[in-house]
C-alpha cells in the first residue's frame, strides 16, 4: 500500500478547504466538543472533512483515530491500517490569521505509537512537507534533513509549551532550565513545532505538561526520530502509549543526546 502520495493528496486538499477560512470570523463558529475534549470549529471540521473525503475517494481502508471525530472506521476493513490524525494543528493560529499551522498524519497496523511506520506534517501556510518511514530517514520537501548540532543551553533555540492552569508547578519544575535560556520560543502548532527540531530550525522542544494529545504528535515522533532526534519522557523513559483521542503525552524532544543530557540536569535540579 502506497500511502504517502495519498497523505500528500489529503495535506493539499485540506489546504484548499481551510485557506478560505485562515483568520476569519467564519473560522471560528462552533460545532460542539471533539473527541479530544475541545470545542469543534468551522475551520477544523473543514479540515477534517477534505481528509475523509479524499481517503473515501482513493477507497482506503483505515480507522481513523482523530482529535475531532474520534475513532472512525473507513472502507470494508477498517483494521488494516490505522491513521492517527490532526487535521489542523494550531487552530487558534488559524482563526487569528498566524502564519503556523499544520496537518498532522501517522500510519500504523497497531494502536501503539512506537509502531507508527509512515509519517506526514504539512505547513499549510509555507508549502513545505515533512515525511518519514521507518528506517529510512526523514525528509523536508523531498530532501533529506537533520537536527541542529547545538548543545549549549545558551545557544539552543528552546520551545517550550506553557499553556496550562497549573503554571506554578509547571514554573517550579522548569526555572533552573529557564535561568540558562536565551532564545525560548512557542510558535502554537506543537507538531510543526516537532519538525523544527528535525530539520535544525530550532534546537529542542519541551512538552512537559501532560496535557498534550498523541494525535498531535503521533506523525511528528517519528519524524523527528528517523531525523535522529530524540523524543522521551521527561524521565528520560520510550514514550510507550496506546494511539487514542484522550491519551495525553508529556516529552522532551531534542535535537541530541548531549542537548538531551544538559536538559535533563537542569529540570531534575528543582
Ligand atoms: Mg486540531
């Protein structure tokens, strides 16, 4: 089954159907909650929409396991294959016009994320894809791309993803790494954020929330690994967890192991 030629025909169908919507009032209408727990809106059920429809159009089977619909069965033997999916990723960027945002696709014949075997984000705004397959590296528009050789936490372009309630805590645990930061970045679409560590834009991206969903980041892990990335626990563990709307991951993803190290020493500091 060749599958990346028809992620890419889902990728560029999505952004035709979202473009006419990117930083409009329209975008923005509500739709009830998604599977993930966050209210549906008009720009994501557009997204999600374009996605369904082309893989109907190309007769796959598959489940789909998305942030808005849930768990959904395509085709005549929907267990063949699995698709955990963001059809938008970032959509509070593209309601209010921010140029960063993304469709998110990972394959898979197991509900388990390190069995992800192909992997799709798409910058829907710049044009640029990010694809992997399993033991054969990962590419940026067809070309093969690797992490930045950045070790220093004064040098590192960080990403760090602070948006929670409990920012006391979340604050308590990374403020030995913040007294060495100088360059702290969040750009909103956390798997397109994923793939800046892959291809060297930035250097590391920090999730350590708990509150972020595998289907966020289901393509992009393994992008960024099969670019030679790493992505762990902040315990330093395999993210090892089921491919479901409601599972939550918390990760650190760098650009190195040495990077890695030098992060790891300062946020068990507290
Ligand atoms: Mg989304």
């Amino acid at each position: 089954m060749k599958w990346l030629p028809i992620l890419k025909e889902c990728s560029c169908k999505i952004r035709r159907a979202i473009l006419p919507l990117f930083g409009t009032n329209e975008a923005s209408k509500e739709f009830g909650v998604g599977a993930g727990g966050d209210t549906i809106k008009e720009i994501d059920l557009a997204a999600e929409n374009a996605l369904i429809q082309t893989l109907q159009n190309h007769k796959v089977s598959c489940t789909l396991i998305s942030e808005e619909a849930g768990i959904k069965e395509i085709g005549s033997k929907p267990k063949s294959f699995y698709l955990t999916v963001d059809p938008l990723d970032g959509t509070t960027n593209a309601i209010r016009g921010l140029p960063f945002i993304a469709t998110s696709i990972a394959v898979s014949k197991t509900l388990n994320l390190k069995d992800v075997e192909i992997a799709l984000v798409y910058d829907l705004i710049y044009n640029v894809t990010y694809t992997a397959e399993r033991h054969k590296g990962t590419l940026r528009n067809g070309e093969k791309v690797k992490p930045s050789p950045t070790t220093s936490l004064e040098d590192a372009v960080m990403g760090i993803d602070f948006n929670t309630l409990k920012i006391e805590e979340l604050l308590t645990r990374l403020t030995p790494l913040l007294q060495k930061t100088k360059h702290l970045r969040h750009f909103g679409a956390n798997a397109l954020e994923l793939c800046y560590v892959a291809d060297g834009t930035i250097d590391t991206f920090i999730d350590i929330r708990g509150k972020l969903r595998v289907t966020d980041i289901a393509a992009a892990y393994l992008i960024l690994r099969e670019a030679g990335g790493i992505m762990v626990t902040p315990e330093g563990t395999e993210i090892n967890v089921p491919l479901d709307p409601a599972q939550r991951v918390s990760f650190i993803a760098t650009a190195n192991t040495t990077l890695y190290e030098n992060i790891r020493a300062r946020l068990t500091e507290h």
